[in-house]
C-alpha cells in the first residue's frame, strides 16, 4: 500500500495474482530482481533496503509481517534468518511459496496469541486503516516485552509537503477522497480498496503518541531517500530551525521541536521509518 499512485499496483497487477504461472522464489531466497519477482514489493524498494537493514542487526526470532501484501519484504526478512509469520487483510494476494499467510485486520485483533513474536513489521499499512491506535495496542499485546516494532509512515511533515499543504490544504499522500475516486478505487482493484486509499493522515507526532501510549520508546527513525529537490526550500527550513532555536528549551522538549525541524522529518523523502522497543513490562505507558 503506497502514497504515490504511480507506487500502487495496477489493475492488471491485482487481476494477475490469482492467475499468474510465474515460479515463485523458494523461501529465504532474495529475488535477484525485486520489481520483476514473483512477490513484487508494494513499498519502494529503498523502504525494504532501510527495513531490512534496521533488523539485520537485531537478534533473529519470530516476526510478524503486517501487512504482507505479496510476500516481498517477507523473502527478505527470512533470507536473513528471521522466523517470519505473515499477515494481511486479502491474504489472496499472497505469493510466496510454501509460506503461511493467516487473514487479519489492522483495525481488529489479530489472530495471534500474547507475546507471540520478537518483531513486527508493519510497512505501508497504518495510513490505509481507520484505527491505527488498535493497531498499536494489537502490535503491544503480540510483541514479548523488548521487542521490535518497525513501522512506515507516509512524511507529511517534510517541507515540500508542509508547503503543499498550506498552498492547496491537502499533501499528496493525502488528496480529497472523492466519491468517484473511491468508485474508481474499488473498481480498480476489485473492492479491494484499502491496498490504494489513504485515510488516516498519521504524522511523526501522531505516531509517536500512540507508540508512547503502548509502552514503546522510539529507538531510531529513518528516511527512505533524500530528497533531489531539498536544496530549493533551504532559504524556509533555515528559518523553521531558527524558530525553533529560539524556542525556550522546555517548551521545546514538550513540543518535540527538535525531532520536527530533523533531517529525517523536515528533509525527509516520500516516507518516515520508525523503529520502537516494547518496555520490559509490556503494556501502555501514557
């Protein structure tokens, strides 16, 4: 589930899932062509790259993918050792061989017994759903306390969409969800709508409050990818870090200043990657 259109699958992409006669790669084998494999990433890639590359210095254990749309960033999580367990809310999607797919939603409880896994994963999936917060509590309630939760986010706080938003009173993650577009949207993909629809404009502070809310402490939050156009707002990101210097110190901690005026948030790409660890005890903290 992307936040740019041309990101999304196709019509054509979807309709071909069931029918498809391509040999699927065998379990914990990296596809040597992620686009072209039989599990096609439903993320950009640089989201996978940066994924992957945070859990690679974890322990290995049992992982839960949520969403796991065709199976793409779970190949990679078991090529590098990790037990996987995948998760979605069309699970007829799913392509990955010889691998179980159970069908959950993000906005119920998941199918999964208390403190069942060391990790989750949970890419593209919050701003599709109308309940993040019963997400988070569902991620707390499956993950044993000191576990992972590695989550993306579409960046609305970046410049350029901070801008967007003053100049037209939506980001490009987040347009007007026209009845006709959402008419589009379920012919398009089978009413399956949730895979394309973004509904809930989740941000940096939004997530990190239902994370704190659930016992978690953000460890690291990372980037997909600079922006190549960054350079041309310099002149308005020097004045927000300016303000923002000037800003008393508490009411700066308060506020989380520092964190919003960050590369990662202010200069970020298209998405937001956050990492958060379960306290020892579990349970919510707020």
């Amino acid at each position: 589930m992307l936040a740019e259109e041309n990101h999304i699958l196709r019509r054509a992409d979807v309709l071909n899932l069931m029918s498809s006669t391509a040999t699927p790669p065998k379990v914990g084998e990296v596809p040597e062509n992620a686009v072209n494999s039989a599990a096609a990433p439903l993320a950009h890639l640089a989201i996978h790259d940066t994924v992957v590359g945070i859990l690679e210095k974890e322990h290995r254990g049992p992982l839960l993918d949520v969403p796991a749309g065709e199976g793409a960033l779970a190949a990679r999580l078991i090529a590098a050792g990790f037990e996987v367990t995948c998760c979605d809310l069309y699970p007829e999607i799913f392509r990955l061989k010889d691998v179980d797919i159970h069908p959950g939603d993000l906005n119920g409880e998941l199918p999964f017994a208390d403190r069942s896994f060391d990790h989750v994963t949970c890419l593209e999936g919050l701003e599709h759903i109308e309940n993040s917060q019963q997400a988070m509590r569902e991620f707390a309630r499956v993950l044993r306390p000191g576990g992972t939760v590695t989550v993306s986010i579409p960046n609305i706080l970046n410049i350029e969409e901070r801008l967007k938003w003053l100049l037209y009173g939506y980001t490009s993650h987040f347009k007007p969800m026209t009845r006709g577009q959402v008419e589009r949207l379920r012919a398009e993909y089978d009413n399956r709508e949730e895979i394309a629809a973004h509904v809930n404009p989740i941000a940096y502070s939004e997530l990190r409050y239902i994370l704190e809310k659930n016992g978690f402490q953000i460890t690291q939050v990372h980037r997909d990818k600079r922006k190549s156009n960054a350079w041309l707002y310099w002149p308005i990101v020097l004045l927000i870090r300016v303000i923002a210097r000037l800003t008393p110190a508490a009411k700066r901690k308060e506020r989380w200043t520092e964190e919003l005026a960050s590369d990662e948030v202010l200069l970020g790409g298209n998405t937001l990657i956050v990492q958060a660890v379960l306290s020892d005890t579990g349970g919510g903290s707020i």
